[in-house]
C-alpha cells in the first residue's frame, strides 16, 4: 500500500520537480508538466525528432507541437489521491460556509467530510445541503480523518472525462496512438487500433510510474556521489597547487640567496 511520500514522488514532475500541472504523457510512457515539456523543446519545429528527458527514446512532434501530447489521466487521479491523503484533521474548518465562518455559537463550523469531485472540505450542515442538491447529491464524501488505503482512494475517483465528449467518461485506453478515450471516440476514431480496457492497463501506468521514482532516486544518489567524489577531487588539487607553490616559493628563496653569496664572493675576489 502506497504511503503519502509515495503519493509525492509519482505526482511531480521530473524536470520541475513540482506536483503536476496539465500533465501530458509521451509516447514512452513518462509523464511531465506541458509546461516543462514545452520549454524541452522549445527549439524544435513540427516534424523534428524530441527525445524524452528520461530515457531519450524519441518521437515525432505533430504539427501543433507538444500542445497534441495526451493527457495523462491517471496521474490526475493520484493527484487527487494526494489531496486526499493530505485532508487535514478534525479540527479542519469547513470550505463552503463562506471561508469557514463562525457558527450562531461563535465557534467556526469544523469540517466532517471531503467531496471528491468538488475538492472541498464540509461541515455536517454543508454536507446535508450538498446531499439535497440534485447537481451535487452523487458527489463522492469522504470521511475526513478516516485512514484511507491508495486502492479506496483510487476508487473513490471521479470518473475522467473525454477531451472530446466531455459527457462521457474514459474507458477505453489506444495503445497505438497512447491516448485514453470514451467509447464513442473509439468507435468514431480507434476501432480498428490495438486498445485495452484502460482498467487493465491501469497496474502498467502505476508500475512505470514507480519504476520512474527508483531512476530517478538512483540517478540523484549517483549524482551525488559524482559530486563528492568532484569535491574531493578539487580539494586535492588546491592542496597540489597550495604545495606546488610553497615549493616554487622556497625553491626561488633558494636561488637568490645562491646568488647573492655568489654575487658577494665574485665581490671579495675582485
């Protein structure tokens, strides 16, 4: 079961370092900001070769650039993981009575439950008004305070919705084109492509996210222990330098004072 520090390492981005924003997903599978993935490519035109920062395998950008690359829903979901995770305690103030007002009694209203699709914290009377609106009432609550496995998390996940028909939900995964679609794209756009149930293939995204971590966590050690073994290597060449030149120094001390007695002997001779 995945922990909260698990959660933070597959919802930043490689290159920024930061939680996800509009994460895309390239056809290798790794996933970076659009932002960060614009800017690795900022000197490439449609039609050139971009490889990707972590394993450099390459692809061809299309005509709209990067703007093209597939969202990667399920990184978007385990970002709500991670705000679940990390919904405070009891004593959290509710979010939906004007910024947590005081109650009649002075106190403010103390949040009780979290909304998955809203991403709010409420209070016991927001939660029965949540429950009677007709728009609201199928919103996922979540406990607040209630120790949540990442498998009930992930299942108390809205439904993604498609790009093109945001009224239906994701559920088929195209491996050739690497772009999660609904049902009517696929039979519109992909029925004759290699696709899969996008729950089947829901344990690979996770694995090669995890994979990632590890690389990357290996590639910082290493570059650690590049950079120490640098340090080192600087010191003992200021301390080669520091005792080159203390030598240089008393060799040239040596020199003139041969000179000297030189110069005073070739006197008295004279």
């Amino acid at each position: 079961m995945a922990t909260a520090k698990q959660l933070d390492d597959i919802t930043e981005c490689p290159i920024c370092t930061e939680v996800y924003t509009d994460p895309r997903v390239l056809p290798c599978v790794h996933t970076y900001c659009l932002k960060c993935i614009e800017a690795w490519s900022k000197d490439k035109q449609p039609g050139d070769k971009l490889a990707c920062p972590l394993c450099r395998k390459e692809f061809t950008m299309s005509s709209s650039g990067v703007k093209d690359l597939p969202k990667n829903f399920f990184v978007a979901n385990f970002l709500q993981m991670k705000e679940l995770s990390s919904v405070e305690s009891e004593t959290s103030p509710c979010e939906a009575c004007s910024g947590g007002e005081e109650s009649e009694s002075g106190v403010q209203n103390v949040a009780s439950v979290y909304c998955v699709e809203c991403q709010m914290k409420l209070c016991d009377h927001c939660k029965r008004a949540h429950r009677g609106v007709k728009l609201t009432r199928s919103h996922k609550l979540v406990d607040i305070g209630e120790k949540t496995g990442v498998e009930t998390l992930y299942q108390s996940m809205p439904p993604s919705y498609c790009e093109q028909h945001q009224e239906k939900s994701i559920e088929i995964y195209c491996v050739e084109c690497k772009t999660a679609v609904c049902m009517t794209c696929y039979i519109e756009f992909h029925n004759t492509h290699k696709c899969s149930d996008v729950n089947k293939i829901e344990d690979d995204f996770r694995k090669q996210m995890a994979t990632d971590v590890d690389n990357i966590g290996a590639g910082i050690e290493k570059c650690s222990e590049m950079l120490q073994k640098l340090e080192k290597e600087k010191n003992d060449f200021n301390e080669q330098l520091t005792n080159t030149r203390t030598r240089i120094i008393e060799r040239t001390e040596q020199l003139k004072q041969m000179i000297d007695s030189h110069k005073e002997k070739l006197m008295n001779e004279l």
